[in-house]
C-alpha cells in the first residue's frame, strides 16, 4: 500500500527536500496508508451511503483493478470485526496532523493535498454516519419496552433519496408523499415477502430521503418494517424526533423481555 502511494506521487511529481522526505514525508505516507488500508475491506459500505472517495483513490492500481488491498480480511473465515468510529477518526486526526507541515501548503501540493482533505471529510462523515447508529441502538438497547430477540434483531438504514424511481415502488411513494418527518409508518402491506425482500428495501428509490428499520421476530411473523422520512441536508437533522421515531417504532414490536426489563 505504502509503496503504491509513493508510486502514485511520483507520477504526479511530488516529492520532498532536504530532509522532509525521511521524516514528515514518511509520516505523511504512513498515515495515509494507514487510512486507506483501515477503510479497505469498508469500502462498498462509503459508496452505497454516497460516501465519495477522492480521484487519487480509484487511481490506486489495486482499486483500478477492481480489488482490494486487505485480501486477508475479504478472503479468511475468521471472525469480521466491523470498521470503529473511534478507530477510523484517529486515523484521520493523524493524517490531519501531516496537512499542517510546511510542504503540505507549497503551490505543487495543492491539488494532491485538496484530495487528502476531501478523503479526511468523508471519512469524518462516516464517522458521523457510526456514532448515529450507535446512539440509535442505544437507544433501543436502553429501551425498557421487552421485545422477543433483542437488539442482534434490529436493523437501521438510511437511504437516500434518488434521482430515478422504479415502478416499483410507487406504492410506498404515493403512501408517504405527504407524511411528515420522522412519522414511522409500517409498510409490510406493500412490499414483497420473499428472499428478496431486504434486496428491495434496502435498494428502495424514492424522491425523499427515508430511515428504514427492520425487526426480524424469528417466528411467523417474518421481518417488519417501518420507514420514515429524514431531511434533506444534515443541518436540519433532529436528534430528538428521530430518537421519538425509534421508539415510536420499537414500541410496536411484539413484546417480549429484553435485559433492561430483566434489570427493573
């Protein structure tokens, strides 16, 4: 990985003097290196949240290949560990760190160091996106509404609106045009109930932005699901209506004990 980055700044012609190249300039390439490889086996996760990789990513001969670098995660049957916020936001910090050294603001840099920003950025909305799930299932964990199988059973997705809309969808499209933001609405009466169901719910297009969530019971029943409608841009996001659509939705799920209840 080190050596493709340091490939791919010499095709652009970027290098160090004196004695930066063995010191900041080594730093540098280790941190990014570092990042990149953190989010390799993650990668897809970034792209299906339109989470966009900078230009100099894709020119990575691995990724240009159409593979990827960390082939021991991909390809042994040991246990997956998920990607951390915490982790993925201390590499970024010291990558960070590399951006504030002289070299970093001269003229020849600046498009290369631009790319490594916007890298920064998205790996910090990313972040972003994981602590969001973590306070969702906090919530839940905490809930003391008992539900049959517990949090492993609880999914939370959100999907972004699209430009182009299947037909088949315009049941669930006509249903929640003009409902409110974060109004949980069940949809179980409108989507198919076969293998295929979390392809179709999961792939959903619609012309707003919608949180989806998913409780497998494990019995009859099957997998419900509710959806509701999120903000366009982050800056109106509601922390607390989104927490009241958690539970708003959580408590229609069939009850059973959960640890909180066992605890009271």
């Amino acid at each position: 990985m080190g050596n493709h980055v340091i490939d791919l700044l010499r095709i652009q012609k970027l290098e160090w003097f004196g004695n930066a190249h063995t010191t900041s300039g080594v730093q540098f390439v280790s941190r990014l290196s570092n990042l990149i490889w953190y989010i390799d086996p993650h990668r897809s996760k970034f792209i299906q949240r339109s989470y966009h990789f900078p230009k100099f990513i894709e020119e990575l001969p691995e990724y240009k290949a159409s593979s990827s670098y960390n082939q021991y995660y991909n390809n042994s049957h040991h246990k997956k560990i998920e990607i951390q916020a915490k982790t993925l936001k201390r590499h970024v910090e010291a990558l960070e760190n590399s951006l504030i050294q002289p070299w970093a603001s001269d003229k020849k840099w600046v498009q290369f160091i631009d790319e490594v920003i916007q890298l920064c950025a998205t790996s910090k909305k990313y972040v972003e996106y994981l602590d969001n799930v973590n306070n969702r299932m906090h919530i839940i964990h905490s809930s003391s509404i008992p539900i049959r199988n517990g949090i492993d059973h609880i999914k939370v997705l959100d999907i972004n609106k699209t430009s182009s809309m299947s037909n088949k969808y315009t049941d669930i499209i006509n249903l929640m045009q003009d409902k409110a933001e974060y109004d949980p609405i069940c949809i179980d009466n409108l989507i198919p109930h076969n293998v295929f169901q979390a392809a179709y719910l999961e792939g959903m297009e619609l012309p707003f932005n919608i949180t989806l969530y998913r409780y497998y019971s494990g019995n009859y029943i099957g997998t419900l699901n509710w959806i509701w409608k999120r903000p366009d841009t982050v800056e109106l996001f509601d922390k607390t209506k989104e927490s009241q659509s958690l539970l708003k939705a959580h408590e229609s799920l069939p009850k059973y004990s959960t640890r909180q209840m066992r605890k009271m």
